[in-house]
C-alpha cells in the first residue's frame, strides 16, 4: 500500500560543521517527511477499509502472511523481529471466511485452526513479536462487532501466531491500548 525511505538524522559531527540556516532547513525537512509519512499511512490504512456500501471483499490473509513471513520476515538476520499488522483481520477467502451474512461472526477457533492445517497455511515469523491495529474493525450496516466475536477472533489469531513461530503481544480492536517495544 506504501514504501517510505526517510533521510537519517545527522550525527554531532555532521551538525557540528554545518551553518545554522542549512542545520535549519534540514531540521524542518526530517520533521516535514515524518509527518508526510504518518498523514500518507493514516490515509492508505483508512482507504484499505471498507466503506459504506462495500461489499465484502476476498481477503486471502493467511496466503498473505504466509508469502509475508516467508520472503520478508523469515530472511531477516535480527536479534528481535516486530511485526505490525493493519488489517481488520477477518479472512475472507476460497478456503474459510469470519463473516455469515456479511457480518463478522463468532470464530470456531479450532475448526479454523484445523482448516489451515489442512491447506498448509501456517508460517514461520521466525520468532517476531505481532502488534495488529485495526481488527475486527467493520463499517457499514452491520458495523457492530460484538466483544464475544473479537475474543473469538483474538484467540484464535494468537493461536494462529503461536503455531506460526511469534508471539501475539496485542491485538488492538482497533487501537493499540500500549506502546510497541
């Protein structure tokens, strides 16, 4: 949905030998791209969801995350892996799907569990800890999510997550309520 590449802050030395104008301007410019990135990510996270009148769409998540962890995360050569997710987790494809009626519905965590098993769609995250923003989020009609269904959902994705090689540390439906460490 996006790529960023923000410049780095100087060092003492790199500051040190520059005129103040030019310090300056570089100042403003590395917080003028942070806020250009967090506004452009604001806007592609809220255009990925649905809106009034949508149909639900085909999602394919657990394809995704397998393709994910496998070409991103697991080639990744680091101490500690963090993975942040968006999305409002509730897979929507050929293999199963979290919606009845086109609501999000009440998750079977280990039928669910059972039919990824059967397709060969769990992953290794190599150990990662997962942050999710956005899940069980659902506009439209039927826009309310019960906090039965989210605690279905969020068993059933720190499930998911264990059998993958990570850890659920949050699940946020839809924020965060804690700091990403």
């Amino acid at each position: 949905m996006f790529d960023f590449a923000l410049d780095t802050p100087l060092s003492d030395d790199e500051r040190y030998d520059l005129n103040k104008n030019t310090l300056a301007k570089f100042d403003k410019c590395l917080k003028d791209q942070v806020s250009f990135v967090k506004k452009t990510m604001s806007e592609k996270i809220n255009e990925a969801f649905l809106k009034e009148g949508d149909q639900v769409a085909k999602s394919d998540i657990f394809y995704a995350l397998k393709d994910f962890a496998a070409n991103s995360i697991e080639p990744r050569e680091a101490k500690s892996k963090i993975v942040i997710l968006a999305s409002d987790m509730l897979e929507n494809s050929s293999v199963t799907s979290f919606y009845t009626k086109g609501a999000p519905r009440l998750i079977d965590g280990k039928k669910e569990l059972g039919i990824l098993e059967k397709n060969d769609l769990f992953t290794d995250f190599t150990g990662a800890k997962i942050y999710i923003v956005g899940a069980g989020l659902s506009e439209g009609k039927k826009s309310y999510v019960s906090p039965q269904i989210l605690n279905s959902l969020s068993a059933f994705w720190s499930e998911y997550f264990t059998k993958s090689n990570a850890t659920l540390v949050e699940m946020g439906t839809p924020a965060l309520k804690r700091e990403v460490k």
